[in-house]
C-alpha cells in the first residue's frame, strides 16, 4: 500500500510539530521557576536594586 503525497505531507508535518513541542517541553524544564527564599511566592522578574519583590521581602 503506497501513500500519497497528501498523506506524507500531513505526516512529516505532525513529526515536526511534535518536535517543537518536545523541544519547547525541554526548555520549560530547564529553567525552573525562581521563588522568594522566605515565603517561595514566585518571582515573575527580578527586583531592580532597592526594590523588594512583589511578595514584599
């Protein structure tokens, strides 16, 4: 049974999706979410120099 161009197009598209998505589930583990040392509330960004984070520490 031979496959149509139609049906390796569909099929070489969803091998790369799936390896976006592989590859985007990667980073999101590689980089684990940075949480205050004192109550671990996330921090979204870090504080500019002076300011406390939103948690307030």
């Amino acid at each position: 049974m031979s496959t149509t161009p139609l049906q390796e197009r569909r099929a070489k598209e969803a091998l790369q999706a799936a390896r976006r998505a592989t590859e985007r589930d990667k980073a999101r583990r590689q980089e684990p979410q940075k949480r205050c040392a004192s109550c671990g509330a996330p921090v979204h960004h870090e504080p500019q120099e002076g300011e406390g984070l939103p948690c307030g520490h």
